[in-house]
C-alpha cells in the first residue's frame, strides 16, 4: 500500500476449462476428438463471419423498419456508439487538469488525482510538493503537504518499506508504487461538488533480486470529496476503505527482472469517462 493517497499516510468474465486428450483417470485416448474439435472451431468461425457481414450491412441505419416489439427491442447500432466528453488536453505539472463541469469531468478528477497522489512521486520532496498543490484546494493543500511531508520523512516509515531516507530505493531495486483505477462511481453531485468514489489496485514495493518487500497488489476504494475552484476539481478531503477485493487466480509471480522491466517500460494512463 502506498501511503500517497491516499494512502494516508459489466460483465462477468467467463472461464474456459481446457480438459485433457486423455482420460484423466488413464484410459485410452479418445478417437477423432481432433478433428471434432476442427469442424465445430470451422462452423464457429463461419457463423462469426456470417454474423460480422450481416452487422456490417446493417449500416447505420438507427431506425427500425418495424414497429413490432420483437423488431423495437432489437439492439440499435448507436447502442454501443463512444459515449462521453474527450480526456482532458492539458497538464499542470505533469498532472491532467481543467476538466469539465459535470460528473464525468468530477470522475475523471478523482481517478487521475488518486493515480498521481498514489504514484511513486510523492517520495519526492519536491515532486510531492508540485502534485499537493495540483491536486488539493487552496484551503487546505498547505495543512496537507506538511502532514505528508512529515510522514515521507519518517525515517521508520520509509525503513519498513525498504526504502533509504532520503526516498530512494537501494542500488539495483527499483521503487513501485503505481494506482490502477478500475472504475469510479459519483454518489453526490452538484454544480459546485462532488464525491466520487474510485476503485482501484495498488503496486506497492521494491523490484530487484536483493528486495525484502517484492511488489504486491492491494485493493481499495478512496472516497473523494471534490469542489468546483478556478475552472477545476480539487480535492478537499478524502476517505480510504479495503477492497473490494476479487479473487485471486493462481498464476506464476513474475521475476525481478520482468518485474522492473514492466514498470519501466509500461506507461500510465489519463482517465477520462
């Protein structure tokens, strides 16, 4: 977990179970299951392709010809049309801002705010410094960088996470900490406020062959309390909860090194809805 944010520091997904060729009780292999399987992945393609040439032919034609129930009811081409005002176009010290004046423009704010006060910057004075001042209200952006300078500077703090005192990782560890938003949802709105709340994972640890704390995944979800100042979303103040928390599958931890290289070679994300 990262101390940063706030750290105070549709659809289910459908699994496919792929059994053996072989009786798995050690009977003889089944004959003909190859090419069984050959001719339905053959008719499934043929029906996806049938399917594809008759959406495409559809058109955008958006008006039924047919004022029948069953033709009424029938999805519509815009159904699935982008929806939503554009990202955001411009930055304040690396961080996206002017947003719009709506609930879109409010959760666009509350997800890339918690992805910047959640990032690695924040162990950097001054980086931390410019992300405060981006990020928070006026009326209350200086009460809260001094309590976050006070707590990236605890010398206990930052020993447990493996990092020196100064914020920076030892010789050939790489520092991870990194907010994934998986989706946001407004509770209140009104034309001057906002609460929002982001559902997110967390990266959080040290990446190198020598670490003590590898990189781990948290969930949470962080209450944001927001207000219409300057043309723009600031924070004024927050709540951070657990989870919720999914399942986790039982796949292979990564080394290190694929670790480290992922980090550094996968870009974040400006959220917009």
């Amino acid at each position: 977990m990262s101390p940063g944010d706030e750290h105070d520091y549709g659809e289910p997904t459908r699994t496919r179970v792929r059994l053996p060729e072989s009786d798995p009780y050690g009977g003889a292999q089944r004959p003909g299951r190859s090419s069984s399987r050959s001719l339905v992945t053959v008719v499934g393609v043929v029906v996806l392709l049938i399917a594809a040439i008759a959406f495409a032919n559809r058109g955008g034609d958006d008006s039924p010809t047919s004022t029948s129930p069953s033709e009424a009811d029938k999805p519509r081409t815009s159904t699935t049309a982008a929806t939503g005002t554009k990202p955001v176009q411009t930055k304040n010290d690396g961080i996206a801002t002017g947003y719009a004046r709506d609930r879109q423009g409010a959760q666009s704010a509350a997800a890339n705010y918690c992805v910047a006060l959640g990032s690695a910057e924040m162990f950097d004075t001054a980086r931390r410094h410019e992300i405060v001042s981006t990020v928070y209200a006026p009326a209350v952006a200086a009460a809260r960088q001094s309590a976050l300078d006070t707590a990236y500077s605890d010398e206990k703090f930052l020993g447990n996470i493996g990092l020196d005192q100064d914020g920076t990782a030892p010789d050939g560890q790489t520092f991870v900490s990194r907010v994934i938003p998986v989706g946001t949802k407004v509770t209140a709105f009104t034309a001057d406020t906002a609460t929002v709340e982001v559902w997110y994972t967390s990266l959080f640890g040290l990446s190198g062959e020598a670490s003590t704390n590898p990189v781990t995944e948290s969930w949470y979800t962080t209450t944001y309390q927001l207000k219409w100042i300057d043309n723009d979303w600031k924070v004024a103040d927050f709540q951070q909860k657990d989870g919720p928390v999914p399942v986790g599958r039982d796949q292979q931890a990564s080394t290190a090194d694929d670790m480290t290289k992922a980090v550094e070679e996968y870009g974040g994300f400006t959220y917009a809805r």
